[in-house]
C-alpha cells in the first residue's frame, strides 16, 4: 500500500484584522473531503474561490495512520463507498491519481455453522461457486436479490444524497411513480425492518443472515425496528445503479481520493487557508454576505458553502438568531445508543489462505445469526458489550496486489470494522476488555488463529458509524499485553438511527435554514457510511446554480 | 389577550385562581374548559354584561392564558426569534402583539411580548408552547418558566377600564404600557390592553393574592365580572382571530393551507421590515392566500359555526366563529372563505328548520384597519 505522504499546502495569506476582502465568488468552510469536492467545482467552474480549514491538514484529520514503525494504514473508512461517479469524471480525479485497484469488491461471508458464500461485486453476475448455488434457500435468495436490486436501482437517486433547491426526487415522490408492482414493494422497502421483509423469503439460514448483517451494519437500527431495510437499499444501491465505486478499493485507500482531491484544489487554484477560523457568517437582509473571521478580518462573498458539522454551524457560525427553528430541530438529534469499532493489525507475517488464496482480496464478512444480532444489538442498546459482532475485514495489501503470482510482498496489515457496540465515549477499563475480547472472538471466525500472529494492533471504538471513526486520543495502553494492542476510546458521536432517519436528516441539513447562498455539505448531509463527497459535489452545483442567477459567478 | 378555543372534552379542568370569587358571582352558572383551566362563559347574560362594558368597567378571569417569564441577556433576542413582536426594540414597560410562525410562515399562535425590565420579559399566548419555547431557547442564554399556574390574571374592559385601575393603585401611562404597582398591599404588573374599541388593563398578581384583588376591583363601583362569552363578541368585534376556532395552530398540521399572517387578515403583526423572526424566509417566499379568514355581519340574530358562506350562489367558505352582538343588533362571525370569491356579494345559509339565506357583509373592524393601514403603506413603499 501507498506510503507516499501528500504533498504538503500551502498555508495561504491570511486575512488580517481590520481588512475587509472583496472580489471573492465563493468561499468554502471546512477542508474534509467534501470541503474539498465542493472547492474544486466551484473553482473549476470558474467561480474565485476560497477553501477556509480549520486544521493545517487539508483533507480531513489523520487519514493515515502510523501503526508501527513503516506501518502506514488509512485510518478511518477503509473502503470508499459510492463515490460520486459525476465527481469523479467532472474532476477528473482519474488524471490525479485516483487508480482502483478493485472497483467492485467481491464479498465472501462467513458464518457460524455454514459454508462461506461469495458474492460478486457485480449483482449481474450472480455466485461466483455452483457449490452456493446447491445450498439450501439459494434459488429463493436468488429471486429476492434480483427484486430487491431492482427495488435499490429504483430508490438509489433519492439515497445518493440530499437534494439542494427542489433538484432530484425524494423517497416518496419516486414510490408514489412507480407502478403498481414496485410500489406496495417500494414502501415496504423503505419503511419495514429487516425481520420483517425476510421473515417471509427465509426461515433462517446463511443467507438471511448476510442480508441481516449487511442491512444493519454500522447503523443504530436493530433488524427488527422499522426503516432498518433501508440500510440494505442503501448498501446496494451503488452496485444497483452500475456504480464503479459503490464498494471499491482505491491504490492507496481511501485517503488516496482525498489526496486526489487536493491536487484538483490546488491545480484549479482555489485560495486555500489554513488554520483559519471563523467567527461568524454574515448575514444581511437574509442573504449571505461574508464571513467574518476570528482573527478580525472579514471576506466579502455572496455565496458560503459549509462542510464542518451542522452543530459548529447553528453554535458558531450561523448562531441561532439567524437559524430558524424548525432546521434546528430537524438537524439536531439525540445521541445515539450505538457505535461500531475499528481494528487495525498489523501481522507477524504475510496473509496467506492456501487454496482460497483469492479469498484474502476480497471483501471478508462475517454475519452472525440474525437472531445473535438481534440479541446484540438489544445488548449493545443497554450499554454491554455484545458477544456476536458483524465484522468487515480487508487485507489492503492483498487487494492491491490481487492478480500478482505470489503473496510474498503482500503488506503484513488487516483492517477490520465491527459492529454493533455501545456508544460510550468515556469506557472504563472493563469495557475496553470486553471491547477488545469481542473483536478479536469474532475475527477469528473470518482469519482462524489470527490471535498468534498479531504484531500490533489498535482498536478503537465509540466512534461515530456514520463518519470516520474519531481522533486517536486519549489512548490507552493494554497493561496485559503490552506488544500486541493499544486500545483508544474515540469520543466522535454515535451511529444515526437508520438510513431513513439519515436520509431525512440530510436533505433537512442540506436547506441550511433556507439562508440565501448558504449551502450545507458537512457530515449530516451524507446518507450512508463511506466516503462518497455527493454533498459537496451537489452543494456546488446549487451554488452556481444560484450565483448565476443572480448574476454572481459568471 | 384571546383566549384558546374550549376543549370540552379534557376532564376534570382545574380551577383558575380567581374560580372561587367567579363561581361565587356566577348566577347563570354556565363554565367551560380552556387549556385545562375552568372558566366562566356567563355570569348573567350577554346582554347584561355588553350593556356594563360599553358604560363603564367589568372584569374577566383571565387565569387560563398562558404567562411565560423569559430571563437572561438574550431574552428580548429569543423572543425576537420566536416572535414576531418586535422584542428588540421594547422598552422597559412597553408591550406588542407579534405571532408565533414556523418556518414556512405558517400562523401557530397569537402572542404579546412585555419587557418588564432590561432581562425580563413577560410572554402571553393563548395556547402553551413548552415544546417550542425549549427549541427557541437553545443557544440563547435565557431561562424561562411557564408561570400561569403561580399568578392569577385579571382583566379591567371598558371605559373606565383605566381610571378603576388607576383607583386600585395601578397606574398606567398609555396604550401598549406595563407598569406595576400594588393593589391592597399585593405586587401587580399591569399591562394596557385594547379589546377592539373597547380599552383594557390586564392585571397579573401572585395566586395567593387573587381574592384579595377581585374583591378589591369588585368594591368599585359599577364594576361587574364578564364570562367568556361576552369576551367572545369582544373578540370579533375587535377582529382578533382565535387559534383552534378560526384556524388550525400550523403545530398541529392538519390542514393543508397553510395560513400565513396575510390569510388571517393580519399582515401587520408580521412586517418583514421588522428584522429576523422565525418564518420571515418562509413569508418572504409565500404565495399569496388562496383563502382568507374574514369579520362578516349577517343579516340575522342566529347563525352557528360550520354554516356555509355563499358567493355569487356558490359554496366559498364556511363560518368559524360567530356571537349576537347586542351593539350591532345582529350575528358577526368570523369565517374562512376563498380569497377569490370576496369580489362577489356573500350569503350565509341560516341553520335548520329556516334554511334561507341571509345577507353577509364584510365587518370592518381594528384589526382590519390596521391590516388595511399596513397594505397601503406598504404599497406606497414599494411604489
């Protein structure tokens, strides 16, 4: 994997005290990867932009991480998930460096009592085994498949991202078109649990139980409360609609788009800055009209696109005499329950799996039975650490060196997702065992006797599931153990309560309180988990739409 | 201050403060229910209690309207936002009438904003709004408590609504004034109030109080307890709308239209010059009313809520609230017709066994006025 370090940005002049600056089309706040999406097609459409970061590191904080020495892993997301396809060839992030070295993932499941079943990252193309095909409820997974991806192709623009000024339809405006097959089967999808869609198809099985794992991972919804279904929708929506990214491993990881999308800023010459922080956006006559600056100084725009979190917006930025009431309740939530963990390991040696050797490039699952994650997942809601955890597990070398003769220089390094875990974002030591024990117990049942081979490894948890999963401190070194793990509470915020729940949070956030050139595109306007940048795609695109109407970008 | 629609079917309504000294002056025995709290519909009669406000001074149990005390540097700026009464520009002592929107502009409730000093405002509203109030308040430093079940509030109608408050003790310089005092000894806050033509005083006190100060009004002479029902022809008189009878609470959306200040003939309340308020964005960008709630007087002395409001012989509305007035020797209603159908000349059907229909037309009432007044000034801006 990449180790290569991003060059470095420029920090940019700095607004001083006292100076009003004119002159500007656009100014962007917040350097994450959407941040950065919404920069470059501004800039690249012509607008004079301006990239304000709160942080020096552009791009997002601590995308790569150190785990020993020359061990650099991507840290957070560590597979991208529907990229914005019209990103991507309307940047051209092809040309700066972004290269997959998978696009579509095949995944192989792994289950307690069950041979693993692999599914290819194509929906077309059906069991990559005809041993699959032999198992018992294959032909009705088969035939539920088929309609749900048909039912996700149809929902999947609505889940994309939120909508900006009326562009693109909403959930119920495309059930309500459908025709009359599709839509009773439409809603059900987008409003019924897991158990309540599956329990008709499947009386148990390995196959309800990956359907099971996939629907709920790394959300706050339990497979038997409502709207969980629309966890699956959402997860093969990509897949569904052709998407390349929908489940995708760039060279480098994930952070190789972000850096991608910082040579993009740079190259189209946005006026980056950074660390700057700011005061306060201004509002005249309830249109946007500049942002002030902490340091005193203010920059003059008629358009703001916003890409930190929608509380920093209504606490600090907007302040709640500009925001009306009804956008604060709606963006505002309250804490979630649940939250995923993350493991990065690095192995005394190279992978290797013997005959399924093409295994260890592919996307490992392991689904618990659907009734264990019930179970956790009640469990997890009352503050205990669950024994089953659904797992997502990548070997990065193996990916990128998939197709090569040998695994002799596969990179020494897994990373891992479990879900779902109780939010607590202050964990006493005895948490933090029964975290560390559950992780690695269920590992286990995707890499046999992964424990003898752990060189280090860092697991951290109470993490948000919806974004990347927290800063690093403060950690907490395993007394026990010392050689093999650190163990880190990351206090980010919880899992959101379900894709429907994201999905209307996002396009509420998306309005920003319907302010006149202010454009929202932080975290609470992404549905899904991954790294996708459609907010900030889309945020640009209805800022020039706007500035254009009025005459303010030409 | 209006009161909210009754809600006959709560159970077991608590008593107001003042329910003692009312049910003991109350002859014609006849409550009802508003926002939980029992209240007197007639003392004696309509007729009676008309003919005392128009000569001199009555009082009303005004126990079920909702107080909220608002504190904190950012006060008057929550206020600002939750309001359409200009809070900001209040001083000490000062009152006005504002609306509580949503963000699409659409009319939840009625409300008045009194600063009774630099940090502390009075909010009245006719329903509570516990819920919103906390959604308002968050990132402002205020605190504020829904105080209406620790004071007692009473209001002085008539002509001599002012001069029988200043003889108790309270003294107020004028219209939209809030002064306190005492009243035999008891701290009262004292707002002037304007009922339509008829001006006013509301007197809040603290609950324990609330005996002491009515038998202190009621020793003056020629004063005499009102009920709800004669407030009622007050209110429409007056053209003030009534929230739950006139029209939905936009809280409680069940209704598709959404009523905008303009669609309640009170544009005037909500003037997007004032400065930000929550539901200016949304005002801004409203359509104009497809329906309108309008004053009518009938040609007849019976009429009932939910009778139809004809134009040029057509179905375009419906009456919403509707009193006798004794003054005007006829129904005046309140009534929701399409904004379209106020060109031709209008009909109410009578209810059954008559069935005919009867001559309506539109009321001009202060509220109107001022709607009026407001339109054209706008208007001469714009031109």
């Amino acid at each position: 994997m990449s180790t290569d370090a991003p060059s470095p940005v420029s920090a940019g002049r700095q607004t001083s005290a006292g100076r009003i600056e004119g002159g500007i089309d656009a100014v962007v706040i917040g350097a994450g990867p959407n941040g950065l999406a919404a920069a470059a097609s501004l800039a690249r459409a012509g607008a004079r932009t301006v990239l304000l970061g709160a942080t020096a590191d552009i791009g997002g904080d601590g995308r790569r991480r150190e785990i020993a020495p020359g061990v650099v892993v991507n840290d957070g997301e560590h597979l991208v998930s529907h990229l914005d396809a019209t990103l991507i060839s309307e940047l051209g992030l092809y040309k700066h460096g972004v290269e997959y070295a998978a696009r579509r993932l095949d995944t192989t499941y792994f289950f307690d009592d069950e041979p693993t079943i692999t599914l290819s990252g194509d929906p077309t193309q059906g069991f990559q085994s005809p041993d699959v095909a032999a198992l018992p409820h294959a032909a009705a997974f088969q035939r539920f498949f088929d309609e749900m991806i048909r039912g996700a192709g149809l929902l999947a623009p609505a889940l994309a991202g939120p909508r900006f000024g009326g562009k693109g339809a909403t959930l119920d405006e495309i059930i309500e078109r459908a025709d009359d097959e599709m839509r009773p089967r439409l809603m059900r999808y987008a409003s019924a649990s897991v158990d309540a869609v599956l329990e008709p198809v499947f009386d148990g099985g390995a196959f309800r139980d990956l359907l099971t794992a996939e629907a709920t991972f790394r959300q706050g919804a339990g497979p038997h409360e409502p709207f969980s279904f629309l966890g699956l929708i959402k997860r093969f929506s990509g897949e569904s609609a052709g998407l390349q990214g929908a489940v995708a491993y760039p060279v480098g990881g994930p952070a190789a788009v972000v850096d991608a999308l910082r040579r993009v800023v740079q190259n189209a010459r946005v006026d980056i800055r950074a660390p700057v922080k700011v005061r306060d956006i201004i509002i005249e006559y309830d249109k946007v009209a500049g942002v002030e600056l902490a340091g005193g100084g203010q920059i003059r725009t008629s358009i703001v696109v916003y890409a930190e979190s929608v509380q920093s917006l209504l606490s600090n930025a907007l302040g709640a005499e500009d925001v009306d009431i009804e956008y604060q309740r709606r963006v505002a939530r309250p804490a979630g329950a649940i939250a995923s963990a993350q493991a990065l390991i690095k192995l005394t040696k190279a992978p290797s799996a013997g005959d399924e050797a093409s295994a260890l490039a592919n996307r490992l699952v392991y689904a618990p039975p659907a009734a264990a994650l019930r179970k956790s997942f009640n469990d997890a809601r009352a503050g205990a650490v669950p024994e089953k955890l659904a797992v997502e597990a990548i070997f990065p070398g193996a990916i990128e060196r998939a197709g090569a003769d040998d695994n002799d220089d596969i990179a020494p390094v897994l990373s891992a997702i479990a879900h779902p875990l109780p939010f607590d974002p202050a964990p006493s030591q005895e948490t933090m065992d029964a975290v560390e024990k559950a992780v690695f117990d269920n590992l286990e049942l995707i890499a046999p006797g992964l424990a003898k081979h752990i060189d280090v490894a860092e697991i951290r948890f109470a993490a948000g599931a919806g974004g990347v999963f927290g800063a690093p401190s403060p950690a907490v070194k395993d007394e026990k153990d010392a050689k093999s793990v650190l163990l880190t509470a990351a206090p980010r915020g919880p899992a959101p309560a379900n894709v429907f729940d994201q999905w209307a949070r996002a396009n509420a956030a998306a309005t920003a309180s319907d302010v006149d050139g202010l454009f929202f595109c932080g975290p609470e306007a992404e549905i899904g988990v991954g790294l996708s940048c459609t907010a900030g795609r889309a945020a640009a695109a209805a800022a020039l739409r706007y500035g254009r109407k009025k005459g303010r970008v030409s | 201050m209006i009161f909210a629609a009754d809600d006959p079917l709560r159970d077991t309504p608590k008593p107001t403060a003042l329910f003692a000294a009312a049910a003991s002056y109350c002859e014609a025995n006849a409550w009802t229910s508003v926002n939980g709290w029992s209240v007197v519909r007639l003392f004696t009669s309509v007729e009676e209690e008309m003919r005392a406000v128009r000569s001199g001074a009555v009082i009303a149990d005004l126990g079920a309207i909702v107080r909220y005390a608002v504190r904190g540097e950012d006060a008057a700026e929550m206020l600002a936002r939750l309001t359409t009464a200009p809070a900001m520009r209040l001083k000490a002592g000062e009152s006005a009438r504002g609306l509580i929107l949503t963000d699409q502009g659409a009319v939840i409730d009625l409300a008045e904003v009194s600063r009774l000093s630099d940090e502390l405002f009075l909010l009245t509203t006719p329903h509570p709004h516990g819920r919103r109030m906390r959604l308002a308040a968050r990132g402002f430093n205020v605190a504020y408590d829904d105080i209406s079940a620790q004071v007692a509030a009473l209001g002085i109608f008539g002509p001599a609504a002012r001069e029988t408050a200043a003889k108790t003790g309270v003294d107020l310089a004028g219209e939209g004034a809030t002064a306190s005092g005492h009243v035999r000894g008891v701290e009262t806050a004292a707002r002037s109030t304007q009922f339509g033509a008829v001006p006013g005083v509301e007197l809040v006190f603290p609950r324990e109080d609330a005996l002491t100060v009515w038998e202190r009004l009621m020793r003056v002479e020629g004063v005499c307890p009102i009920g709800l029902d004669t407030l009622e022809v007050l209110r429409i008189e007056s053209g003030a709308p009534r929230t739950g009878a006139d029209f939905i609470s936009a809280e409680h959306k069940i209704t598709p239209h959404v009523r905008t200040p303009a669609a309640l003939g009170l544009p005037h309340l909500a003037p997007l010059e004032r400065g930000w308020f929550n539901g200016r964005r949304g005002l801004r960008g409203a359509a104009k009313p497809t329906r309108r709630l309008v004053a009518l007087t009938l040609d007849t002395e019976e009429a009932a809520p939910g009778g139809a409001v004809l134009a040029d012989a057509r179905p375009a509305g419906r009456i919403t609230t509707c009193a006798y007035s004794p003054a005007a020797k006829r129904v005046i209603a309140f009534a929701d017709v399409a904004a379209a159908a106020l060109k031709y000349p209008l009909e109410v059907a009578a209810p059954p066994p008559a069935e005919e229909r009867v001559r309506a037309a539109l009321l001009e009432t202060p509220e109107s006025a001022l709607a009026r007044d407001f339109l054209a000034m706008q208007k001469k801006s714009t031109e």
